[in-house]
C-alpha cells in the first residue's frame, strides 16, 4: 500500500536546522510492529502516526515511535505531526486550535500566525516530579563526567516521557559536556527514563535565556537535537524551584552541538499551565511503500 509520508523540522524556520520528525499520513491498517519496523528504517529520533481520534474532542490520533520504543507523548513530534496535518489539509483548525489525542491523553497545540511565520505551541501534560536520590545524582555526574548544581536537586519530571533534569554551571558548560552514553543507557534503563535533559543559563546579551541538551541513549538517540518534552520538563522543574512565576516566558535554543540552530517559547499562563512552542518547516515529502 503506499502512503504519503513527510518530514518536518520542528523549533526551525529555517529546514536542516532544527529536529527532524518523519510523519506518516493516515496511517490505518499498520500494526505495532510495522510501525516499529518503519520507525526503526527512518532512524530519526521520532517517527509519528497519524489516525482518526477515537476519543471525544480530539481532532486526530498520533502515535510516537523512537528507533526502539513507543512513548506516550513527545514535543517536537507533536508540533512537527500537526504542522504536516495541516499542510497537507487533513484537519481545519477550531477556533486557531488542534487537539491531539495521545496516549498521555489529549493535548492542545494553538496556532498563530499563517504561511512561513505560523508558530505552534503545546499545551504541555501535567508533570510528576521525582527529587533523584543522592546516589543517583552521583551516578547522572559519572555519566556526564562533571557536576551538576545540586542547589537545585536534580529531579525525574515525567510529562509522558520521563527525563532526568538537572541544571549545569552555565550554558558553556553544559555545551562542553561529553557524556559516556553506553553508561547513560543503562542509567535511564534503570531508573525507567527517556532520558537526561540538562540546561545551563547563557550571559547577558544573549538571543535565549537557556542553552538545553537532551540525551537518550537507552532509546536510540545519543542526543536529541531540539526536544520539545525535555524543554517542557525543564519549565516544570523551573516552575517547581520557583524560577518561573504565572503569566512569564522565556526561551530556549538548543542543537549547536548537533549542528543545528533550535529555538523554542516557553510561555507559562496566568494558571500556571505550560506551553511549548516553536516554528516548523517541510523538508522532505513522498510516498511511503507499506
């Protein structure tokens, strides 16, 4: 059977510069293993599938595969999925909105603007946070081969996908970290996570407020060059140390050290609810033969 499929870079303008999603097109009659296979062959950091909603209120279906795995919810997947639903006109926006059901449950994606300026942004899943133990902060510091500010407890924030947040010296230093990613993988395996999102302050005068790095070993992505759910994670662990008061935004770029050039809108609401937001772009479109 053939099946339109695309790639969209999300948290870029610009394609090439931001983070890959393979989006297949009304993906009825694949099975969860086909959907892995072709996950696997793309060997992007997410592959996504769109299907009608069998929940009420939602707009479309979206399931997420890594190369390995299926997660519940992913944020650049998400925003790349809905600006390939939209270009190719499956769904008509409600009110300037989407609605996304996943397995983490529904999710709002607003959209401003039109043509090349149009922004998406992710109403984000509520976050479990986990303060980590002590001995594991030891071992997230063996992993990077440097410390971490334990001023503020590194933590498990889980959004659907589970990351490990912890906060470096600076932006410089977290863009100097080397992890060893085979003891990264077994890291995450073990205490059940996604993965490790870090994030270090930039200087005075620069374009973003942080500088973020996500790594996932245990799922087949070394590092993930833009993550909407670690950005998300981040705000929530801000959110919680009292960083981020209602009705604040800030924003984020992340990829240099992937040769990319991500930029992402962290806005929180006068509620205190997140949300993720960036721009996308198509980079590849054509038909896909399962």
């Amino acid at each position: 059977m053939m099946r339109a499929y695309t790639v969209v870079d999300a948290f870029s303008a610009t394609p090439f510069k931001g983070n890959p999603v393979a989006v297949v097109l009304e993906a009825d009659g694949l099975s969860d293993g086909e959907m892995q296979a072709i996950a696997n062959w793309t060997n992007l950091s997410e592959t996504t599938f769109v299907l009608p909603a069998t929940q009420a209120g939602a707009d479309y279906r979206l399931r997420i595969f890594t190369p390995r795995s299926e997660l519940p919810f992913a944020g650049h997947p998400t925003l790349g999925s809905a600006h390939a639903v939209l270009e190719a006109g499956l769904i008509q926006p409600r009110d300037g909105m989407l609605v996304q059901q996943c397995a983490k449950g529904l999710v709002t994606i607003a959209i401003e603007g039109t043509g090349a300026e149009r922004m998406l942004h992710l109403g984000l899943p509520e976050a479990a946070i986990t303060t980590l133990a002590p001995d594991d902060v030891d071992e997230l510091e063996a992993v990077l081969g440097a410390p971490v500010d334990r001023s503020l407890p590194p933590a498990i924030v889980d959004v659907g996908a589970i990351w490990v947040v912890a906060q470096a010296a600076s932006a410089e230093a977290l863009l100097a970290l080397e992890p060893d990613f085979a003891r990264s993988a077994a890291f995450e395996a073990r205490l059940g996570a996604t993965g490790l999102s870090l994030f270090g302050a930039h200087a005075d005068g620069h374009s973003a407020d942080i500088e973020v790095r996500s790594f996932a070993a245990s799922c087949g992505v070394n590092e993930d060059p833009v993550c909407g759910s670690g950005n998300g994670s981040i705000a929530a662990y801000r959110q919680l140390h009292g960083a981020l008061p209602a009705g604040g935004r800030y924003s984020a770029t992340q990829g240099i050290r992937t040769g990319r050039d991500g930029r992402v809108a962290v806005r929180i609401s006068a509620q205190g609810s997140i949300s993720i937001g960036g721009a996308c772009v198509t980079c590849a479109s054509g038909t896909l033969f399962a």
